[in-house]
C-alpha cells in the first residue's frame, strides 16, 4: 500500500523540530474512528455508534472538546438559514429553502449518551457544535476514549449534504458524523456550519455503513469485504451477512481527516487503473444521457492524477473515485461528490478542480475558515495548468481568468482582506473572487516574482514538507523564501492581510543628451519588482530589470535569450523611477511594463508607452 511509506515519514516529520507559524516545534492532534451506522432508506433517518480514540500531542492539558453537529445547520432557523436569508446575494442553492423545510425534511444529529473511559459526560449542544465538559483532562501525550451513541436525519438536498438530489441520487453522506474539532496552536476550531468550509483532526477511520441490499457505495477508504461491493476490489475479508435484506459495507480509511459516502440504487460503477497503480473508481446514475461523457472523463482523470503527481507530488493512497452526488462540486477524503448531468468540457473541468483538492486541502490541510484562499486558490491555479495540458486549450496564460476576476473584485469596491474569515464577507461573490480568483492569483504572479521555475520548485517543497499536515499561509511563504532566496513577507502582507492594489505608470517618457529616460510611476499601495521591456527600431526586444529593494534578491532573466539590463533597486517609499536607456528615443519603437501581464496591475492603460501613439 502506498500509504504506509507516506505515513513513515509523516509520523517522524510531524513530531520533529520543524518550526512552523507559532515559532514552535510543530504538533497535532490524531483521533481514530470506529463507527458503525445503520441506515432506512424509507425514512432516512440513522442510527450510529462511535468509539473515538483521540491523542492530545500538544502541549496543553485540555479540559473539553467540542464535536461539529453539522446536519443541525438545515433546520429552520439556524445560523446557516438565517445567514442565508441576511445576505444581499444568498448562495443559489440555499436562498430560503432551509427555512421552508418540514420536520421529515430537515436533517439533525442527535447525541444520545456519551462517555469518556466509561464515565457518563456532560454535553451542551449549540446549533452545529456539541460542547462537552470532561471527565478526566487529558494530558500533553495522553489519549482517552469517547464513545457515543447517535441518530441522524439525511435532509433534502440543499448544500453539499443530502438526500434525493435534483439529479436523482440518493444519498450525498458528507459531515454526517459526530466529528471531533480541530484543537492546534491557536486552541479550538470549533467553528459554527454556516456556509464555508472545513477543518478536521488527521486519524485512522473504521466505518461499517448498513444499509439495503440493491444500494451501491462509494466513497472514502477501501472496501474490506469487496465482494458484497458488484466488483469493487480484490476481496480481503469475507462479507457481513445480509439481515433483512440489507448489507454491511465495511471500510477502512489511513490517515484522512473525513469520511465521505454516497449510496444509490442505480449507480453504475467502473474502475480504471492509472499508470502508477492508483485504482480510480467512478460512481454515476444509470442515465443514457450521461453515461458517454462519464466514459470519456476516465482517461482524462487518469491523466490529470499524472499531472498533479509531477507538479506537486505523488498521490499516497491506492485509490479515488470520482462521485455523482451533492450539489456541484466539493472535495472529501480520497473522493469528490459532483454532479453529473454536465457537458463534457465541464465534467472535466469540475473533476480537475476537485481533485487538485486532494493535494490542497485534504494532503496539505489548511484551515479553510481562515484561509480559504491557500485551498481554493492553490486550486484553481493548478487545475487551470492542469486543464491546459490535457485538453489541449494552448492558453498563454491560463491564469487569465482569475487575473480578470480579481480585476473586477479589486475595483468593485466590496473587496475585504484575504484574512477574512470565510463566513464574515459581506458579499458571497466577494468571497468567491478572493477565495479562488485572488487566491490563484497569488501564485501566478508569485511566479512572476520569484520566477516560474522556482514557484514550480516551491509547490513540490510545499508539498514534500507539508503533506498530512496543517500548513498556514507564513509556512508556504517561508517554503518559497527558502528555494527563491528572496524576502517575501512584504508580500504575503500586502496581498492578503490588506487590499492594497498594484498600479504602476510609465509616467514620461524624454530624450536627455541621446538618451532616452523613462520614468515610472508607483501609483498603487502594494510594490513589485518591475520587468521593463523596450522594442527598438531595429526589431530587437530588450529588457530591464528593477528589483523591489525588499526582496533582498533578484529572480534570473525569465528569458535567457533577451539581452536584460539589471538595474539598482526601486525602494518602495519612492513613487518614482527613472531609468536610462542608452539610446536616443527615435530608436525606440514601444516600452511597457510587464509584457506577460503576470502582474495584477489594476489599470494597463498607463503600462505602455510606443512611437505611434505620439
């Protein structure tokens, strides 16, 4: 299996004297499910049983926990309902839907006794979070067990979870477990289901899920008893047997922070094997209108699994399936759930997306309530390489769509830091634009920073060093720092921390005693080094460099075969800029600024200056 030489070396780097954004010894948590849920299709309604062994590895004696309720948030009158019906522009999907629910359509988890080492707890439960006094603190080290007993309600499909979907499946099981919240060096994330996204402790997961005989899973982890599964695998244990016409599905899932599954009585399922061995299973309605695209999509999913493999790093586990289920789009453990019913360009595209989140959130899991930009837009940026390559879309940038995004976010005027928290923007277009738009930004034009080939250098970093841990965004910069040589915290700051926007101008342009002088303008709050280009009369292309003073280094020329000029630094308190070109300004055909346009400058305009437009 290839997880277990992953999990060799996760073990030790998680436990060793990396220094990660607190300045300490890097920690975290572990936690190990076993549960077993049984489930009536009729009613949707579910029992469960949990046995949770969770590991304190920091250095705290903790006194509580909390657990994520998150089926309590589709119930009318939740913080997730009436956020929805607050907002200026309400998710599509959700709108007042929650508020009109019946009581057999909502959903709920239902905590029905609850124990640590055999004593009885005391629990509160706050909307989506149980808060529960303990027993006994848990020292620096130590590990307890909990055990609960639960009982759920599957609501109808509205967001990411649900039952009897608008493409007919039915059922969509993602957070439908009592699941325990993150503690890290910040403390408790226990974080009320609003709208946003997720944060989980890493742990083992042992799931048996009962439910009627004619329904197929798939999901997270691998199946024990393959042969109850219409082919799922080779079969490593002998099946449960059946009871009143219904089957245990017994699975088993190393290292992962969730556990997802969907179930349906029409599923068709196919697998392929990618060329480094990773079985990848494929779960989708039996609709003629749907089945060719899903045939096609295989080969293209075997093919962005080798892409992502080369540019960050090798998927660790020996399989992924790919879901028709949930509402769109939206990644879990070792699957994604997306909708099915889509033209094959989009099928594609939405499986690019979630898949890449395999790397950037479920290997590299960041807090995606704090910051949702590292998942979202490290996604986005790299499903949109990905995209290029394999659909042959031969885009010069094929970041161009975020840079527009992010050009309208910039200049609409409902722009909040990236530091937001996810469920604090005013505007949910504003959180989209900045959480995948301006996020996938960064790192385009991080690489025009640094340059490609260390930004492509740094991603395979990040992820050697980071993978099944917690990473934060002072971690990444740091990774880069260390491959680039440069200072980066000025950018880090200015890009997420404050909504500063780049602008820079060739202010004027003047022939001085044969020469050409040039002066630029810095006209926005945020600095950048400045690529410089000149095309002369001759038809040569020229270029000069003006590293920003503080980075404290310089990027190599991005084209070894332009002749490039380094100049003195530009510190960024000075708004101007002359520079020197030794050739009189009738040599000269065109100047601008950032001829990759891989700078977000807000306003081109003013970046170009040529002989004609005089």
């Amino acid at each position: 299996m290839k997880l277990k030489a992953f999990l060799s070396l996760s073990f030790f780097s998680v436990f060793a004297l990396a220094q990660a954004q607190n300045n300490t010894s890097y920690w975290q948590q572990h936690v190990d499910y076993t549960m077993e849920v049984d489930m009536n299709v009729e009613d949707y309604n579910y029992t469960g049983k949990q046995e949770l062994v969770y590991t304190n590895n920091s250095p705290d004696t903790l006194t509580q926990v909390f657990y994520h309720l998150y089926f309590n948030a589709f119930q009318p009158g939740s913080e997730m309902d009436v956020r929805s019906l607050n907002i200026k522009d309400p998710d599509r999907r959700v709108v007042d839907r929650i508020s009109k629910l019946e009581p057999e359509e909502e959903g709920f988890l239902k905590v029905n006794a609850l124990s640590q080492d055999g004593t009885a707890l005391s629990y509160n439960v706050a909307g989506t979070v149980l808060e529960v006094n303990l027993a006994q603190p848990i020292a620096p080290g130590a590990s307890t067990t909990f055990n609960m007993d639960f009982n759920g309600q599957v609501p109808i499909q509205i967001r990411r979870s649900g039952r009897n979907s608008a493409e007919g499946v039915a059922l969509s099981m993602t957070q439908w477990y009592p699941k325990l919240a993150e503690y890290d060096f910040e403390g408790w994330h226990a974080d009320p289901y609003i709208a946003r996204e997720f944060h989980g402790v890493w742990g083992d997961f042992d799931v048996k899920i009962t439910i009627d005989a004619d329904y197929t899973i798939g999901g997270t982890g691998y199946l024990q008893n393959p042969e109850i599964g219409h082919g799922y695998g080779e079969p490593n244990q002998k099946a449960i047997k059946p009871t009143k016409g219904k089957y245990t599905w017994h699975f088993v899932a190393p290292n992962v922070h969730d556990f997802t599954w969907a179930a349906d009585p029409e599923y068709i399922h196919d697998k392929l094997t990618a060329e480094d061995g990773t079985v990848l299973h494929f779960f989708y309605k039996n609709d003629e209108e749907i089945i060719e695209n899903w045939k096609k999509l295989q080969p293209k999913t075997a093919e962005l699994l080798a892409y992502y493999n080369e540019h960050i790093g090798q998927y660790p586990y020996d399989q992924y399936s790919v879901i028709q289920g949930g509402d769109g789009g939206m990644e879990y453990a070792m699957c994604t759930l997306i909708t099915g019913g889509r033209n094959f360009g989009s099928l594609v595209g939405v499986t690019a997306h979630e898949f890449a989140h395999t790397w950037f959130q479920f290997l590299m899991a960041t807090n995606e309530q704090k910051h949702e930009w590292m998942d979202e837009g490290f996604t986005s940026y790299i499903s949109s390489e990905a995209e290029n390559v394999i659909l042959n879309e031969e885009k010069p940038n094929p970041q161009a769509g975020s840079y527009s995004s992010y050009f309208r976010l910039a200049k609409s005027g409902f722009e909040q830091p990236q530091t937001t928290y996810a469920d604090r923007y005013a505007l949910n277009a504003a959180y989209g634009a900045s959480a995948y738009s301006k996020g996938a930004v960064f790192l385009a034009q991080l690489g025009y920073i640094i340059g490609k080939e260390n930004l492509d250098e740094t991603l395979k970093k990040y992820y050697d060093e980071w993978h099944f841990k917690h990473p934060t965004p002072n971690d990444f910069k740091r990774i880069a720092e260390k491959v680039s040589g440069m200072q980066l915290d000025w950018y880090l700051v200015d890009w997420t921390q404050t909504t500063n926007t780049i602008d820079y101008a060739i202010k004027e342009v003047k022939e001085v005693d044969g020469k050409t002088e040039v002066t630029l303008e810095r006209k926005g709050l945020m600095p950048m080094p400045v690529d410089f280009y000149i095309n002369t009369a001759d038809g040569t292309n020229e270029a000069y460099y003006i590293p920003l003073r503080m980075m404290r280094a310089e990027k190599a020329n991005p084209f070894p075969d332009m002749k490039r000029t380094q100049l003195e630094d530009w510190p960024w308190a000075f708004p101007t800029y002359t520079l020197t070109i030794d050739k009189p300004l009738s040599e000269i055909n065109a100047m601008t600024i950032d001829a990759q346009q891989l700078m977000a400058d807000i306003d081109r305009s003013n970046n170009s200056w040529s002989k004609d437009a005089e």
